[in-house]
C-alpha cells in the first residue's frame, strides 16, 4: 500500500479499490445511507456477509471507509476525502496529456509537407 508525503492513501490504492464493481456499490450505500453493517449491506447485495466483509477491509485500507463500534456492532461510513483527492489527481494527468496532445498537433500541423 502506498501512501503519498503526507500519510494520505495514494491514488492507485484508491483506483484499485474502486476497480471492484461490489465496492463501488458498498462506498455508494454508505455514502447514501450515512452508514451501515456488514451483515445490512450483506442484505442488499448479490454477496455473503463474509465477502462483504472482504470488500470492506479493502475500503478500509484504501482511506474510502471508516469503522466504528456501536454496541455489539461494527458501522461503517464512507470517507470521500481519498476520491476527493484521487480525482484531482486524474484531472491534473488529464490536463498534462491535452497539454502534450497540444503540443503534437502544434507540430503536425507546422510541419512543412513533403
């Protein structure tokens, strides 16, 4: 796992969290409800409570989900600060590539024909 200068999750560990279509749905049920279980998640999808679990541990150690005892219980929330800055991390690469596709197409097109 890799973590940027300030202790913050890097962007790749964030993009391979979010490379499993389970733990998009898991982050977006949290982020909608506010929060959940392993075993109410487990309720609403296609996967045991076991493997919600997994997933879980997976947007734990990406930064993407928070755990907190309640009880007997484990509720977990989404964190949306690591997408937060995942995101401005690809705007900024997309900006560098249209930058250099600029650059190519400046000189195709400056360049004299045959």
């Amino acid at each position: 796992m890799t973590r940027t200068t300030e202790g913050e999750q890097a962007p790749e560990n964030v993009l391979v969290a979010l490379a499993d279509p389970i733990r998009r749905e898991i982050l977006a049920v949290l982020a909608r409800e506010g929060g959940a279980t392993s075993t109410s998640l487990a309720a609403s999808l296609p996967v045991t409570r076991q493997a919600v679990a997994k997933h879980l541990a997976v947007l734990d150690r990406a930064g993407l989900v928070r755990a907190h005892r309640a009880g007997r219980e484990v509720r977990y929330e989404a964190d949306l600060q690591p997408l937060r800055r995942t995101t401005r991390w690809l705007d900024t690469l997309a900006t560098r590539w249209e930058d250099r596709l600029g650059a190519i197409k400046e000189l195709a097109e400056g360049a004299p024909g045959p």
